[in-house]
C-alpha cells in the first residue's frame, strides 16, 4: 500500500473514532484518543527538527549550484509575483462566495450571543498576541537577521532564507576546490536530511490517527451546527480556488494533468491537514515536490520555504469570508471599496501570518480593523473560534497546495522538464 494511502486511512479512522466517542458521549473512549494525542505531538516534533538543516543544506545546494545569481533573482520574481497573484485571487473567490450565500445573515442573535460569550476569554488573549506583532517596517528589516544561528533555533525562515542565499551566493564565486567542498557538505547534510524525513515518515499514518482523532472527540459539534453555513462557505471557497485556480495554474502553466499532480502530492496536504501547519509540513513539501514531481532542486529549496512563511492562499481566503460573516452578523454593511480593501489587507496579512496553527486568526484582527470592524473585534473573533481548528486544518492543506503549485509553475517556466519522475535522486555511493 502507498503511504498516502495509509496515511488517508489513519485519518479517516481517526476521524470516525473521534466521531463515535464525541456524538455517543463514550468519556472512556474520548479520555483514550486525548491521552494517544503526544503520539501525533511527537511526529509533529519529528518533522520539525529536521526543518533548518533541511531548508539551509537544500538552499546551499541549490543556489551555490545554480552558478547563475541573475537566474535566482528571476526565480524570486516569478515565485513573489505568483504567490501574491494567486493570494488575491483567493481573496476575491472568498468575497465572492460570501456576498452569494450570505453566511452571517443566517445567524440569529441568541445563538450569536452564546457564542461570543463562550469564547470571549479565548478572544482576549488573541487580540494580545494581536498587539504584540511588529510594525511593517521592523517586520521588513527583520528580514536581515542580526544572528542567523538564533534565527534557526527560533524557527525564524524568513532570515534563515536571507542569509543562506547570500552565503551560497558567496560560495558559489570561491575557489572552485573550496567550493566543491562546502557543496560536497551540505549535499550529505540534505541526502540525510531525506533519509530522516523517510523514517518519520513512516509513523504519519499513526501520528495522523492520534491527531485526528483527539480533535474530533474533543471537538463542540454543537457549534458546527450553529456554524454550519460559514464553515460550508470557507470550505466551498477553498474548493474552488484548489480546483479552479490551481486547477489552471498546474494544467495551462506547469502543463501537468492536475488529477494526477494532485495524487502524486496529496502526501503533502495530507500531513498539513494533521497538524495545521505549514512549517511543520515543509520537509513533506521539499521531499514531494522533488521526488513526486521531479522539480529541481534549485527551484524546490528556494520556492516551497518561501511558500510555507508568506504564500497562505487558505489563510488569505479564510479571513475574507470571515470578516464578511462578522459583518453581516453586526449587520454592517461592507462597500465595494471596503472589499478592495479586504484583498488588500488579508494578502498582507496572510503573508504576516506564521505558518503555525492558528495564526490566521490572529492576523485576521488586522483586517478587522482595516475595514472599520475594530469595535466588532473581540466579539467577532469569538463567534467564529469555535471552529476554528476545523477550518485551520482545511485551509493549511490549500496553502501547501499552493506552494507546490508554485513550484512546479516556476519549474516549468525555468524550461524544466517535470514528468514526475524524481529528479537526480539520492546516491547511495
Ligand atoms: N495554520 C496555517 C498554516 O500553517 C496558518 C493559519 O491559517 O492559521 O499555514
């Protein structure tokens, strides 16, 4: 059986356990699936230690390989350029589907009191993590780490990426004995990094199951009711842009047949669903988009980290159809400039976002407050944070999509030749 089937099945049988004990109220069996939790805790750990050597050997590799600093930068244009594109574009989609069905106006004001209540305290310290993020201008200077060690033990990508790129770059133009050896370094430092990530690999299907499963059980499937529409409008929007947007993007652009893309990577979306978390995904995503789709190593390392800190077209998404709800619950009326002003703020705000769970909730606060919904924050955040964990888990697979997307759309461009077969592969010798 393929891993991505029996990571499928993990989830699924996760999900109908945690299903059983939550709507038969079985304590015994819901105190099991949250005590077999640190099972998916640990693989989530697993998978996250092997991130900075992961990301900084593949850069090293990749960029002091390319010889060609012009063509890095063109890489980087096209990635940008692309990642805010399609963000946007999601932005609109989840606009569009919530001025059609109207989510918040389906909600009546008891249900909406009852839920703002039961999550109020929960609301409060999201606005405080809210007030702690930097300015813009701190966020763009914190590009430039003072310190790359710190940056890779505070899981800092964004500089790490900085500061390795300049490295290699500076590799790359060295004597060419000295060079050889650094790259020669850390292409054992990446072959093995793969082999970690095999190994890990093989606990996803359990980790799956453990994840799942806790969520479900413990999950208030009385709010989904309550929130049944919103939800229904999130995922529609998250469908149509997976299918639409990457739909075209992977067949006119990267010239694949999407079914079979998607197969290929569904290993990916499938452990981002699990764990909610971009980050936590990105050593799947690197290992996929090479050995699935046979992208270039160069492409893969510089693309896909850069994707899974600032490209979170879910995310983006997401805050759209949630500032929509929250309005039309306070029955305020949100104008067409107002809704400019959304896909400007929520593709900012997306790309702000950590790729952690949750962080798209908190950045949502921003947006809020850009659309003139700043009395509206604390109540708002609390209505929808109900199913927040839900949500998350679906709209981190659709920015782990959209990375690859970008991978191979870049790829292709860069005149590649993706038949999804693994590119190079790992030498034993
Ligand atoms: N969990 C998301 C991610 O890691 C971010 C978010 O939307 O909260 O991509």
């Amino acid at each position: 059986m393929q891993l991505y089937t029996k990571i499928l099945l993990g989830l699924v049988l996760g999900a109908a356990v945690g299903f059983a004990a939550n709507v038969f109220q079985l304590q015994g069996l819901t105190t099991v699936l949250l005590a077999l939790e640190p099972i998916g805790t640990a693989f989530i750990r697993l998978i996250t230690m092997i991130i900075i050597p992961l990301v900084v050997a593949s850069l090293m590799v990749g960029t002091a390989s390319l010889g060609d600093l012009a063509k890095l930068g063109r890489i980087g244009g096209k990635t940008i350029g692309f990642y805010l594109c399609t963000t946007a574009v999601a932005v609109t989609i989840g606009l569009m589907v919530s001025n059609v069905v109207k989510p918040g106006s389906r909600i009546d004001d008891t249900t909406r009191d009852a839920l703002s209540a039961r999550f109020e305290g929960d609301a409060v310290s999201r606005m405080q993590l809210a007030d702690e993020a930097p300015r813009v201008i701190d966020t763009l200077l914190n590009i430039i780490p003072r310190n790359p060690i710190q940056s890779a033990a505070n899981l800092e990508l964004l500089p790490l990426i900085f500061f390795t790129i300049i490295f290699a770059a500076a590799v790359s133009v060295i004597a060419p004995k000295r060079r050889e050896a650094v790259i020669t370094f850390f292409e054992g430092v990446n072959d093995a990094s793969m082999v970690v990530i095999d190994w890990v690999m093989k606990l996803a299907p359990y980790a799956v199951f453990a994840l799942i499963a806790a969520v479900v059980a413990d999950f208030g499937a009385d709010l989904l009711v309550s929130l049944l529409v919103y939800s229904a409008v999130v995922v529609a929007g998250l469908l149509i842009h997976l299918t639409v947007t990457y739909g075209l993007a992977v067949r006119f652009l990267a010239r694949l047949p999407f079914g079979t893309f998607l197969r290929r990577i569904s290993k990916a979306p499938l452990v981002a669903f699990s764990t909610s978390s971009s980050n936590a995904t990105l050593p799947v995503t690197m290992e996929t988009a090479e050995t699935e789709v046979g992208i270039s190593k160069p492409v893969a390392s510089f693309v896909l980290p850069l994707g899974a800190t600032i490209n979170m077209d879910g995310t983006a998404l997401y805050q759209a159809v949630a500032v929509m709800f929250i309005a039309q619950i306070y029955g305020i009326e949100i104008g067409i400039a107002e809704q400019l002003i959304v896909v400007l703020t929520a593709t900012l705000a997306s790309i702000g976002a950590a790729g952690v769970p949750s962080a798209g909730i908190i950045t949502l606060i921003i947006v809020l407050n850009a659309v003139g919904l700043g009395a509206q924050v604390q109540a708002g955040i609390a209505l929808i944070l109900g199913v927040d964990r839900i949500l998350d888990m679906i709209r981190t697979s659709v920015n782990v999509t959209g990375d690859l997307t970008a991978a191979a759309v870049v790829a292709r461009s860069e005149g590649e030749d993706l038949s999804f077969e693994p590119r190079g592969g790992r030498s034993a010798a």
